[in-house]
C-alpha cells in the first residue's frame, strides 16, 4: 500500500515512530514535540488508543497532551470495526491538527482499523499536512510491511520475523521497537532482507523518529535509533535457508544514531550532530 497522494502545493505531515516506553512524566520531550508540530495552543488532537486493552490509556494520553499545551485532546473509543464506521469519529479525524496512536498489539490495532474509514481518514489527513505519531505497536502500525511479531535475542533467520500489512503512511521503511531494550537486531535484520529495498528503523524506548516532509528524519529523545540498510547487500542466503537455520546477509550498512542525528531516508545518508547547535548539520543540497 502506496502512501495516500500530497495534493499540489502541499507538504506531507510529519511521521513520527516511537520506540515504546516514552517519558511521560519530566522532560517529556517527544510528546511535546508532537504537540508543538500539531499546532500548540490551536492543537486539536486525536488519539487512538485501539492497541491498547487497558481503559485508561485512551484518557492518560488525554491528560498528557493538555498538560503540555495542546488546545483540545480527544480520543477515539474505538474497540471493533464497527466503532470505524462511526460518522462522528470521522469528522473528529478531519478536523484533526494531530493524530497519535498508542502502543499495545499491533495486530489488535490493524485488525481493527486496516481497510476502515477510520484508516483511510488517518492516511489523508497526513497527506494534508498533520503530523501522526505512534508508541510501540502505533509506531510499527506505520509502514507498508508492518512487524507482526517475532523473538527477541535471536539471530536472523529464515522465520525470525512475522510480518503483516501495515497503514502504510509510508514505504521508505519497516519499523521496530522497544529495539535495543528487547534485542531486536536479528529480527530487523531477518525482515530487511526479505525486501532490501526497504530501510529498516530499530528505535529504542523513549525515542523517536521525526520523519519529515522531505523524508529526513531527526532522533529524538534518550536513546538511538538502527537504520539498516540492506540495499547494496551482495549475498543472502535467505531464498534457501531452512526454517531456523542462521542467515548469511553480506555487505548490509548500519547506522546507529543518538539525539541530534539526522537521517536522509532518499539518499541513504546519515549526519552527525552539529556541536553548535546540537542539530545535525546536513549539506544544503540534500534538503529539498
């Protein structure tokens, strides 16, 4: 699934993964972030907090977001895909300056939302301009090959990943979370190459991605973000390893970036932080 079209003249909203386990209680510096990008005091936000089985998700983010200035915070109680066909939800969407999606399951959360009213509204509006940030199973949710599941601290191997469609808001790449804290790598790394075409981000809890219109993105908050980059991989053996037996994947490319960095996802590119500034420091030319 393709990201839905930016009409002339107008720029693509941020998209913003987050790797799970965010502060939310001090600095709080991704969700306010969010917040400033979803316009502040004229902020109109919506959350969806589908992944989650807990009832108090949905209001704790509520509280959260007024707490850091955000004009107006709703979320969408949304528990089947009938709740999807909701008219009222629908117009909550459209009036919507940011959207943010909690953690939980991410199969709840695409079963559920995939090919609904509700998806399909979350796919424009970011076409429109709002920025749409997702925790955990809301951050893995994002891409066009969603991280179904998988074991942690294991190698790559030929069935170390499970991967399901996903929203699809975009299809630079395929995301992981809770990365370094659960061990992740080998996972990341099995479903990069089933599609090297694909970059894969690892972000780690309270952190994350802030992918803009032009498709670079900055890391976030207190620990990194792994780009795989599997596109000038010279051999793998994935087309006839057996089930469980380790992978050989030959000339991959890994960055792993901490706050500050910044990322080229259209020139495969990684920049350091500028020391001045704490922001990193990119050549005019690969800023569109």
């Amino acid at each position: 699934m393709c990201p839905a079209l930016v009409k002339e003249n107008h720029e693509r909203g941020f998209i913003i993964p987050i790797g799970g386990g965010e502060d939310r209680v001090k600095e709080m510096q991704i969700h306010r972030r969010f917040v400033e990008l979803s316009g502040g005091a004229d902020a109109d936000i919506i959350v969806i907090p589908t992944a989650s089985q807990v009832e108090s998700t949905g209001p704790d983010y509520n509280s959260i977001f007024h707490e850091l200035g955000a004009g107006k915070v709703e979320f969408l109680p949304i528990t089947s895909r009938s709740d999807c066909d909701n008219p009222s939800f629908a117009e909550m969407l459209d009036r919507a300056t940011g959207i943010f999606m909690t953690g939980g399951n991410q199969l709840r959360l695409s079963t559920i939302l995939g090919g609904t009213l509700v998806a399909q509204k979350i796919r424009r509006q970011n076409a429109a301009g709002v920025p749409v940030a997702g925790t955990s199973a809301g951050a893995s949710i994002m891409s066009e090959h969603m991280i179904a599941g998988g074991p942690s601290n294991a190698s790559p191997t030929e069935d170390a990943v499970n991967l399901a469609p996903g929203m699809g808001l975009t299809n630079a790449v395929i995301i992981d979370q809770h990365f370094t804290q659960r061990n992740r790598l080998g996972r990341l790394l099995s479903a990069s190459s089933y599609n090297p075409f694909l970059i894969g981000l690892g972000v780690d809890e309270d952190t994350a991605a802030f992918i803009g219109p032009d498709n670079v993105f900055e890391v976030v908050g207190s620990g990194t973000v792994t780009v795989v980059d599997a596109s000038a991989l010279s051999y793998s053996s994935m087309w006839q390893a057996n089930s469980g037996e380790p992978l050989s994947l030959l000339g991959l490319k890994l960055d792993v970036m901490g706050e500050g960095c910044r990322y080229d996802l259209n020139n495969r590119h990684a920049y350091p932080p500028d020391k001045s500034t704490g922001f990193c420091s990119l050549p005019a030319e690969s800023v569109k």
